[in-house]
C-alpha cells in the first residue's frame, strides 16, 4: 500500500501541474475581435449529414444568414446513405433559396470511415481553396465567416480550429435528462478548455470538425486521411496532427462570434457510445504530449475510484483519497471557470459539485469500455 501511496501522491501533483500549464496556455491564446475587414477568402463549406432530417433545417437556417458576401462562400451537402427524409429537408431548402450557392452530392465510400470519405468526396467537388466544416446538427454564428475571414488574413494558418458548446435548451420535464445535459455542458467545456490550452503551449493536439477551416492544397499536399482511414473517425484530430508532423501553420480562433452550437446527446446511452468513439482513437495518436495529457488524466481519475474502493476496504486512509480528490478538484474548477465565462456558461457550474464527484467512474468506465467494446454511430456499428 505504500507504493500506492506514493504513486496516488505524485500522480496527483503531475496532473495538477497539468492542469495549470493548460491554463497558462489558455490564457496566451488571445481572445479574437473582428476589425471589419472587408471579405477576401472564399469558403467551401462541407457538411457530412446521416438521417439528420430532424436538425437540417436549424442548420440550413443558420447558414442562410451568414453575414457575408454570397458569391464568397457555397455550401455542399454530402449525403450519406440518409434512410430518412434529410435529402427533401436540403432539397426544400435549396428551391427557397435560390441565392446561395448550394450542393447535394452523394457520398463515395471507399474506406472504414464514412465520414473522412464524405469530407474527401466534397473537396473533390469544392470551388474555394478554404475548406470549412461543421456537423448537422449544429448551427453556426452569423459572424462566422466573417471571423475566419480575418483569422486566415492575419494568421496565415493552413489549419484554423475554432470553438464549439451546446445549445441552451428549455428544461427538461425529466430531471434526469437535465442532469445529463448539465453533466455533458461541464465536460464539453473542459475538453474545449483543454484543446485551447495546448493551442496556447504550442502543442496542439485536438480540434473539433464541426468548426474548423483548412487550405484545400494543404490538405491535398498531406494526403488527407492517408495513414487512419481505417478508423472510423478522427477526420479533426488526425488532419491537425497530420499537418503539424509536416510543420504547417496552425491556429486556434478564439473568439465569441465563431462559436458553432450543437446538441448534447440525448440519452445516456449515446453519451456513452460517443465517449467510447472519441476515446477509442486515442490509441492511435502521435503527438507525444496528447499521450501523455491522456495518460496522466486516465490514471488520475481511475486511482481515485480504486482509492475510494480500497478506503472503503480499509485498506488506505481516506485522507489520501480527499487530498487527490481536492487537487484535481480546485484545478479542473479554475480551468473550467475561465472557459465557462468565455462560453457564457457561468451558470452551469452550479452542477460542478456533483460531476466531479461521478467524473471519474465515467472516465474510468468509458476508457475500458473503448478498450473491449465498439461503438454505434450514425446507425451503423463499428468495432474497434
């Protein structure tokens, strides 16, 4: 038990450290402010869609809009075997708004990755060098091109992440439902905290698809999703990491006007199968520093469920178990705080208490889960 100790003892301080080196990063990536730059790139915008009947509309809406020059920008729709009514949802849209540049090709599967080949078939389809990708069931900011606009001008990256939360929706009837939402928001927020902290220590390792922009030649010239086109997802994280082993610039647009909302899932059953899909690509990152923030958080929080166990079993005092447990608590709440008033999510930290407290059996439950299950995703089932 006295190697358990000591392991849980440094353990606990590696993460702390962590932790803060993510909030100093945080804090070096400069909040973004649009200067009215008058509008110079032009933008594909690619969205992969799978029976989003219920959330292309809302989408499609948000799109129509976008505060910027309509011959700048076009909008393609990749269709991927939708079994619903998606397909008439874009095609309405399409016939009511005949301004837009708009297009609804089908998706060419060719690898284990139907999404990559939806991004891949777009681009082979697109008119603009900048590409810009979101989800269906998000909806985007009416600045949002105006903001990477002026990003891409003043940074001069081949890759520009930018911010992601979720909707603010009305309150649940089922409380249950309104913990959970509550539950995913505060870890939503922390991952994002997270990919804008690395972004600021020069060691980005995580973005999100549903807004980020990239140059078509340098995607093109990287071979796109050559080397993980057998894993099911990743086009964001591997593209980054890809782009970043070839020393492409690489940015992070920090700023309120680029957030892209999305919806959190709506059962625990889907929360845990995204989880399980977002952690089983873990394994095959190559950024050295994503391993080890990975590692460091899986440790951290699958100790403290066996130290609560052994506590229980009287095998350790349950000081050593509540000294763990404040550190990593005080940390994460600091971090979480800084990206809660950048979202404007302060209110959400009411429910930080309680999530903290079932945190890391969800972590834990979920990282072995990754390890020996797959996952369903788009209503089809994938294997790790």
């Amino acid at each position: 038990m006295q190697l358990f100790i000591i392991f849980m003892i440094v353990l606990t301080l590696s993460y702390a450290v962590l932790i803060i080196a993510l909030l100093l990063g945080w804090k070096k990536v400069e909040k973004f402010k649009l200067k009215g730059v008058t509008p110079a790139n032009k933008f594909s915008i690619i969205i992969p869609f799978r029976n989003e009947a219920e959330n292309l509309p809302a989408l499609l809406y948000s799109l129509s809009n976008l505060d910027y020059p309509r011959s700048y920008f076009e909008i393609i729709l990749v269709n991927d075997d939708s079994e619903d009514n998606s397909l008439q949802a874009c095609f309405n849209f399409k016939q009511s708004h005949p301004n837009l540049v708009f297009s609804i090709i089908n998706n060419n599967r060719k690898t284990n990755s139907p999404k990559k080949d939806a991004i891949i078939t777009a681009i082979e389809a697109s008119r603009f060098e900048n590409i810009l990708t979101t989800d269906a069931d998000c909806i985007v900011p009416s600045k949002w091109l105006e903001a990477y606009n002026e990003s891409v001008l003043g940074t001069k990256a081949n890759l520009i992440a930018g911010p992601v939360s979720f909707l603010n929706g009305p309150s649940n009837k089922e409380k249950f439902l309104n913990y959970l939402i509550a539950f995913q928001d505060l870890d939503f927020m922390s991952l994002q905290a997270v990919s804008i902290g690395a972004f600021g220590l020069k060691k980005p390792f995580m973005c999100n698809a549903a807004n980020m922009c990239y140059k078509k030649d340098a995607f093109l010239n990287a071979e796109g999703y050559v080397g993980n086109s057998n894993i099911s997802g990743g086009d964001d994280v591997f593209l980054l990491q890809k782009f970043i082993e070839l020393n492409y610039p690489v940015s992070y647009l920090k700023s309120e006007v680029a957030i892209v909302k999305t919806k959190p899932q709506p059962s625990l059953e889907s929360l845990f199968s995204q989880r399980i899909r977002w952690a089983a690509k873990a394994t095959a990152y190559k950024s050295t520093f994503a391993k080890l923030v990975g590692l460091i958080v899986l440790l951290v929080n699958l100790f403290l469920v066996i130290g609560l166990i052994l506590t229980l079993l009287n095998k350790v005092n349950y000081e050593l178990v509540l000294f763990s447990f404040l550190i990593k608590f005080l940390v994460d709440f600091i971090l979480l705080y800084h990206s809660a008033i950048f979202f404007r999510k302060q209110l959400i930290l009411s429910h930080y208490l309680w999530s903290s407290l079932l945190y890391p059996f969800f972590s834990t439950t979920v990282a072995i889960a990754s390890l020996f299950s797959g996952f369903q995703w788009k209503g089809r089932n994938f294997r790790k």
